[in-house]
C-alpha cells in the first residue's frame, strides 16, 4: 500500500508541474511559432530565405542596441558644443577610415564564394567582442571607444554587403527579388522597433548594459549564421562585376600576367567579359539616383541630430524633436518597403524617377518654409523614397544583371551606397546650424542625384528593358 502510495503521490504534482511549465512557456512559444510561420511563408522556409529574414532581425535588434549606447556617450551626455566635438572626432576616427576600407569590402567578399556563411557570423560575432569592450569604455568616453566604434562600423556594414549577395541565392520559386528584399528589410526596422525601447530601458540600469544586450544578441546571430542552408556558400555560375569596365579592354585595369593575355584573348574572340555597364544604363541611373538617397539619409541624420538639439521644434523639448523626427523615418521607410512589395517593381525606372522627384520637392518646401511639420514631413519623406528606391534598383539588377554576376552586383551597389552614406553624414556634421540653410543643401543633394539620373531613368523605361526577366 505504501508502495503504490508513493506512485499514485507524485503523477498529480508531476501533471500539475508540467501544466503550470506549460502556462509560462506558451507565450514564448506561441510566439516564436508566430514569426516562424510568417518568416517562412510562401516557400521561404523551404528556400532558406526565411532563415535570412530571421538573421537580419537578430542583425538590427543589435545595431540598435549599440546605437542607443553609442548615442548615449557621444551625444547626449554632455553640453551641444562638446557633443558636436565628440561628434565630429566620432567622424574622424571612424567615417574616415571606413571610407577609405568600405570600396575594397565587395571586392574581397568577392574572393570569398564559398564562406559566405563564415563571413556573416565572423561580422555577427566581431561585433559581440567589439560590444564588450566598448562597455568598459562607454561610461568615460574615452578614446578607445572610437575604433571599437570603427570595427562595428565596418563589420556592420560588411554583413550588408554579404546579405545583399546572397538573398538572389535563396529566392523561392515565383518569389521576386524585390518582394524578398521587402521582407528582409522590414524584418530588419521590425526587430529594430522592438529593441529600441528595451535598449533604453537597459540604458537607465547602466551605461553599459544596452552593449551587454547587444553582445547577447550577436552571439545568437553568429549561431543563427551557420543554420543558413549550404546553397548560400556556392558560386556556381557566378562571375564578378565590374560597376565601370574600361573602354575596349575586357580586363580591369591593373590586370597582369596570363590573366589579362586570357581576357584580351576572350575580347578578340568576341566574347565580352559580363559587367554592368554592359547590360544597360538602368542599374547606373538607377544606382546615381539611389546614391542621393542614401548621402540625404547620412546627412539628415546628422545635421537634424545637432540643429534640434540646439533649436528644438516649436514648443517641443529637443528629446521630443528628435523622436518626432525619429518616428516619421521609421514609418517612411517601414511604408515605403511595403508599398515596394505591393508594387512588385513594375516599371522601376519610373519608380525611382518617381519618388527622387517627391523628395526634391518636399525638400525644395521644407527649406522655404521651414517648420515643425514641414521637418517631420522631410524625414518621413526621405524614410520612403529611400526604401521604395532601393528595393526598385534590386529589381532592375535582377532584370538587366547576367545571373552569373548578379551576386557580386549587389556586393559592389551595396558598398557604393554605403559610402555615400559617409559623405552625406560628413556634410551633415560640417555644416553651421542653420535650418534654412541645411534643408537648402539636402535639396541640393537631391537635385544633384536628379540631374545625373532621372533623364536616363526615364529614357530607359521609353525604350523598354533588353532583357526582360523580372521575376
């Protein structure tokens, strides 16, 4: 009797255990099912796109994080002349030499085909030891902040080289690649959106502990690395783009030995080595018109951080100036990336023309008349076009790029954006504290990108793509 006691005793407490586990576990799980189901849906769970999505989740969630701790030190914690200091020794130590390493990041990634999945964890798991050493530095400020700062810099940006070559390689069946580019990059302002406010909450313990979160959340992105399937290490077929071949040569300049004597010899035989200029003006035009995008968000970012700091908005304190600016970028670029999915990229030519042209005029009416709404307006204006720009420069890569160098297409476009990004932002923290003044420049920048690209643009689109394979 005793014995069949002490069997029939523990099944109650053991079921109620397990029931009581099971309560406390369904919210996590419930939720997780809920991103995997719509993560992997339309056959992206089966092509591996799904795990991409996931990965660049986890990749902004930790951006963020260091951005807040970054943001905390360098801008906010000391008086607006010395934040514009710290700000521009920021630039200096770190835009600089990124601007000198970021041309050279496609080409290398080029060499390496078969690690595509090494190279995003090893940029994953950099930035998880760059985080933890900022985290003794982020309190004092001091200056071996800044080229920990430069290392994730370059290895975040070196990730987005690598995530634009190899979303082509994971596309399910009927999947455009702009439809894929849409649900990676709203993945990505999603789990930003998330994190931002739990990385402030971790800014009120401690200064170092959004970094803490952030080496947390790198270390799961390095192991989330290696899930992507094998496919994305494969260079089958592929070839690297040149993004301006020489005139009557079909090597890059600087070319020697066997190599080159193999390149003429391809030439004489009529046979052409793949490049993009080869394939149309379209990417070019297109890549010029997205490069303004990208030099009006580096720039805004910057300037609008100092001059509302100073000048807040009318009867808003500079915190809420700067979250209003803040907000209506978020919601331009979430509604812009949407809007590119739905468009499916018909007529990108047009698209891109399109939308250079709303933020030229919003900025052409935000310089003369300069205001609250006008500003918010501008921000959340820049938000979309940028993102409705660069989801139709994806398109045309795919229609008009020959397969066999797409891949390294998107490395090169990548890299010649991100480096735009580092001139708008020097302009940015050059400039005097004018709003007239500044919104006048941002115009300038569009208009500059609007001259050299929306003629072609809309010439091409006249004439119809050559190649006609958009997906």
């Amino acid at each position: 009797m005793t014995s069949a006691r002490s069997h029939e005793g523990p099944g109650p407490l053991r079921r109620t255990g397990r029931a009581v586990g099971h309560a406390l576990h369904l919210p996590f799980t419930g939720t997780a099912r809920g991103i995997r189901k719509v993560t992997h849906a339309h056959g992206a769970g089966e092509s591996g796109l799904g795990k991409l999505i996931e990965l660049h989740a986890v990749n902004g969630a930790g951006d963020v994080m260091i951005t807040i701790a970054l943001a905390s030190t360098v801008f906010f914690s000391v008086p607006t002349d010395e934040a514009r200091g710290r700000v521009a020794l920021y630039l200096a130590v770190t835009m600089a030499p990124f601007t000198l390493l970021a041309p050279v990041i496609g080409p290398l990634l080029d060499r390496l085909p078969h690690g595509r999945r090494a190279a995003m964890a090893g940029a994953m798991l950099a930035r998880a030891v760059l985080a933890l050493t900022m985290s003794g530095a982020v309190a004092t400020g001091g200056l071996e902040l800044y080229p920990a700062a430069l290392g994730v810099l370059v290895c975040s940006k070196a990730y987005g080289v690598v995530r634009s070559a190899v979303v082509p390689r994971l596309l399910p069946p009927r999947f455009s690649l702009v439809k894929a580019n849409s649900r990676v990059t709203l993945a990505g302002l999603l789990a930003t959106g998330v994190a931002a406010p739990i990385g402030a909450g971790l800014q009120t313990v401690g200064p170092g502990w959004p970094l803490y979160g952030a080496c947390a959340i790198f270390i799961g992105g390095t192991v989330l690395a290696f899930t992507l399937p094998p496919k994305v290490d494969s260079s089958k077929g592929e070839r690297k783009a040149q993004l301006v071949p020489p005139h009557g040569t079909a090597a890059p300049v600087g070319t020697k030995g066997p190599r080159r004597g193999r390149a003429r010899g391809r030439e004489r035989n009529g046979e052409k080595r793949p490049g993009l200029r080869s394939v149309g003006p379209s990417v070019l035009n297109g890549l010029q018109a997205n490069t303004a995008h990208r030099a009006l968000s580096g720039f805004l970012i910057f300037f609008l951080a100092f001059l509302l700091r100073e000048y807040p908005l009318a009867g808003q304190s500079a915190a809420i100036s700067l979250g209003i600016v803040g907000v209506a970028a978020g919601v331009g670029n979430a509604l812009g990336t949407a809007v590119g999915s739905w468009l499916r990229a018909r007529g990108p030519e047009v698209i891109v023309a399109s939308v250079l042209a709303l933020a030229l005029g919003v900025a052409v009416l935000t310089a003369l008349f300069y205001s609250t709404v006008m500003v918010a307006a501008l921000s959340a204006t820049a938000g979309f076009t940028q993102a409705l720009s660069k989801l139709s420069l994806d398109a045309m890569i795919q229609r008009d790029v020959p397969e066999e160098v797409r891949t390294s297409a998107f490395a090169r476009s990548e890299t010649v954006l991100q480096m735009a990004w580092v001139v708008g932002g020097g302009i940015g923290i050059a400039l005097p504290l004018n709003g007239v003044l500044g919104m006048s420049v941002a115009a300038g920048i569009l208009a500059l990108g609007a001259a050299t690209s929306v003629r072609g643009l809309l010439g091409a689109a006249r004439r119809g793509s050559p190649h006609p394979r958009v997906a």
